[in-house]
C-alpha cells in the first residue's frame, strides 16, 4: 500500500520507529511554510533553526534511503499551506493512505483531523514517541483532584520510571533541592565558554529575505551557534555533562549582565524540535552524575532533571488538559499594551534591558529572565495576556504553543488564576537585587520607592497588589503580601499608585 506521511518541522526524531526500515511504498512530506513562519512574528533565529534543522533531518533520512519530497520555501510547487500541500501530493504518490505524527499544537491537531477527515483515502494518526507521557496522562493522573499541584506530579514520574530512586525512595533522601538552587553568580566560579559551531547561514538567510518572511531579533549569519541536527544536538547535551553540569542547580536561578548562558544547558531548542529526547537528556546526565558522584552534589542534578521530567512533562500535560479555552485565559482582566521596548531593548531600567536586548540578540533568555523579569514587568503593569503570549512565541528559539503558552499565561502572568502557579510570581526590585547585578549598573535605585530615580518595579508592585486585592482575597499563599498592603499608610499607597500610573501610561520616559 502506498502512504504518504507527513512531518513537521517540530518532529525531526530520527529514532521514531517509522525509519526503523525503509519501505519504497513509503512517501514522506516535508514543507518549509508561510503557514508556520507567519502565524506570529518570529525571532530570525528561530526561523533559521528550525529551517536548518528539517534540512538536515530529511538529508540524514534520505541519505539512509527513505524516501522524501522536501518543499524549500521558495520552491514554485510550494503551495504554502498544510492542507493543499497534502491535498497535492497525495494525489501526485498515488496515496492510499495518508500518516502524520499527532501534532504538539492544538491549532495543527484540529488542522490536521479536518483535513483527514476531507481526504478520500485512509487516514492514521500515531504517537511522535518523544515524550515520556502521553497527551491525558496528567489530566487521568489529577481526576478527582482540586488542584494540579505539580510536585505530586514529579514524584509519581520519579516513581514510574524510576529516576533517581533508591529502594523507592528519592535519591539523596529528598524529592526536592530547589532551597539549594538560588545562589548569585559573583564570578566565580568561572563559566566554560558556550559550545560554539560557528555556522555560515547567509545561503539560508537570503532565502528567508527573499521570500519576504517577516521577523524581528538580530542574528550573526558568519556564526550561528545553535544546535541544526542530531549531532549538533548530542554534542551540546555532552558538553552541558563535562563542563556545565557541575553547578547548573546552584546557579540556575542566578542573573547577570556579562554572562548570558551561566550554566544552562541550552538544549530546549534540540528536545522542543525533537532532535533529540527528554530520555536521552536524562539518561545522560544521570549516567554522568553517578560516574562522578563524588565530584557532582545531587542538587545539581535533581534540580535539572526536575525541569525536564516533572515540569516540561507537567507543562505539556497541561496544555492538553486546558485547551482551547486556555488560549483566552485573563482572569485578572488585564487590557494594556506590551510596551515598544519589548522589541528594541531601549529602555533605562537595566533588568529589562539586559533580559530584553539578550532576548534580541540571541533568541534565548533562561528561566528566571523570563520570569521574574520580562514576565514580571508585564504582569505588573497589566499587560494584556494575548500580547505578552505573542511575544513570548515569537522572540524565543525554543517556543512552540505547548510549552510556551502554559509557562507565559500561567506561571508568569496568572492569567488562569492558579490552575498552574499557586500564586502570582510577581517582585519589587529587592528579588530581582537578589539574584544578579542588574541593579547595579541602573539609572533608578532598587532601594527607593519613591522619587524619580526610585525603581519602578516597586510602585508597581504594590499598585498591582492594590489593583488586584480582590482577586486574592482567598488566595493563602498572598496572606502576607495582602497583610502589609493593608497597612501601607494611606498617603504613601496613594503616592506609590500614582508613580505607577506614570510608569504604565508612558513606559517609554523609563
């Protein structure tokens, strides 16, 4: 039977057990598209990446004899979308029956079953065999449930798949070692260079500017540092276990403004696009670990398999379980517009400068910047969930809806109103003084609250409190925030409103 099968651009497992053999009935479809490149306006980089990468995907497959069409796009026969292009191509093979991999998108995932259901052959969809849960298991896992507490979810993955276990209990006699992962990075100790490919893509960056895609963020065509295959993708999780591993966990949440990377890893580009797996990752890296016990403290470890096992796995989970109503989450009924800094990094308050401008330049910002910074800002001058979710997508090389869309309007803007993050992840500037040295090279002073070099973030802070008390009144976790609002002096709150109103209105005098 002739088939044609279908593969995204975020599906390029190689070890998918569709390749396990080749099968000369088989056709796979591959198309770069206007669909996918438009739908929000992506970071350059971004575009780049995932163009190299389906390139090197369909020449690694091809070269080992499967059998490929690969639309370019700018390629005439490209019609462009995902229902024509299957539409022709199925009639061109001959098809008898048509295969895709379930999409990680629900936008693609409804695409998808109503093309299928329009096709006059025979239709299958199967797994994409990349993740270590299945689209509902978290939702069976919470039935009965009031909330989606993600730590239980963590356990019961360590349990399952028995990671980090020891005669069933957690290695190292605690599940969690997160009390240990918030140090300040203050120079030492010295951080590895980045892993460094020094790719040429001006070819592909022309193609790109001749089809007329528009993006926004820089790029250095002469030294593209990005994983774009397989390879790549093994070669910076093996750089991450000798030289970052180390002291990932103590300085995971760590910020400052003449290193960029820290000790991340900077594999989430590689798994979100399926290059490589969340198994392999962490198969890895516990190898690793237990092979230099003595060198490497669990909390390092813990503290990254965390991230992938329990919350990636959680945050897909969570997607499926919410969607499509979670796409219009705004619970605490946010209207304003994301200010034009967002896009040019210009800006003299220094946090968001540096988080922003990075952001810019290298279609990356970890965690904590995104967070506690960027997502911090937003939220406390009441952005608009819709806009801080276009943004997030679009400048971040490692965003695609399920995990970028659970993470903004959930953890960062609480726009669910706890399904995912128990309490809003809101900071004057004494956390963000905490963490890093972007405080120090400010024009405004983490310190004051009020004045005009005061910092703005903490007249915002207690504004948003103020705005939004009503929304917390239940919420236990905001009890104490909610006590010392209570008893800010009337004339001090009034004068704090007030400097925050001036923020939100003209962000751009800031």
């Amino acid at each position: 039977m002739k088939k044609l099968r279908l593969i995204l651009g975020d599906q390029l497992n190689e070890q998918h057990s569709w390749f396990e053999k080749t099968d000369n009935d088989v056709t796979y479809i591959m198309a770069e598209m206007r669909q996918e490149t438009d739908y929000v306006k992506h970071h350059i980089q971004k575009v780049v990446a995932f163009f190299l990468s389906m390139r090197s995907f369909q020449k690694e497959l091809s070269d080992k004899g499967h059998r490929f069409i690969y639309l370019k796009i700018n390629d005439t026969d490209n019609p462009q979308d995902l229902e024509e292009i299957i539409g022709k191509y199925t009639t061109s093979t001959g098809a008898e029956k048509f295969e895709y991999q379930l999409p990680d998108e629900y936008r693609l995932d409804e695409q998808l079953k109503v093309i299928s259901e329009n096709l006059p052959i025979t239709t299958e969809a199967v797994d994409s065999e990349h993740f270590y849960t299945t689209r509902y298991e978290l939702k069976n896992f919470y039935s009965g449930k009031k909330q989606y507490v993600m730590e239980s979810f963590y356990r019961m993955m360590r349990k399952k798949h028995d990671i980090m276990m020891v005669n069933g209990q957690p290695d190292g006699g605690k599940w969690n070692f997160d009390h240990s992962n918030r140090k300040k990075w203050t120079g030492k100790p010295e951080i590895p260079p980045e892993r460094d490919f020094q790719k040429d893509v001006n070819d592909v960056l022309k193609e790109i500017k001749t089809s007329g895609i528009k993006t926004i963020g820089n790029i250095n065509a002469n030294n593209f540092n990005w994983p774009t295959s397989r390879v790549d993708s093994l070669s910076v999780l093996n750089y991450f276990c000798k030289n970052l591993l180390i002291h990932f966990g103590d300085y995971q949440d760590a910020l400052h403004s003449e290193q960029k990377f820290l000790f991340h890893s900077r594999l989430s580009f590689a798994m979100n696009s399926k290059m490589i797996s969340p198994k392999e990752v962490i198969d890895k890296v516990l190898d690793y670990y237990y092979e230099h016990t003595g060198e490497i403290h669990i909390s390092q470890v813990e503290g990254f398999v965390r991230q992938i096992l329990g919350w990636r796995e959680y945050m897909r989970g969570m997607y499926w379980t919410s969607m499509p109503s979670y796409a219009s989450c705004n619970k605490l009924d946010n209207h304003n517009k994301l200010p034009d800094f967002y896009w040019t990094g210009d800006t003299k308050m220094n946090c968001l400068k540096q988080a922003i401008t990075q952001s810019l330049d290298e279609a990356y910002a970890h965690h904590i910047q995104r967070l506690m910074i960027t997502g911090n800002y937003a939220l406390l001058t009441q952005v608009h969930p819709d806009e801080v979710d276009d943004w997030y997508l679009g400048i971040y090389i490692d965003a695609i809806q399920w995990v970028e869309i659970t993470n903004t309007r959930g953890m960062s803007q609480f726009a669910d109103a706890g399904l995912i993050a128990t309490k809003p992840y809101v900071s004057s500037a004494n956390y963000i003084n905490k963490m890093g040295n972007y405080c120090s090279g400010c024009t405004y002073s983490h310190t004051k609250k009020l004045g005009k070099n005061a910092c703005p973030f903490n007249a915002l802070y207690w504004n948003f409190l103020d705005d939004k008390k009503e929304h917390f009144a239940n919420n236990h976790r905001m009890n104490m925030m909610m006590s010392l609002l209570e008893k800010k002096n009337g004339k001090e709150l009034a004068d704090l409103k007030e400097r925050a109103k001036e923020v939100i209105e003209h962000p751009e005098r800031f």
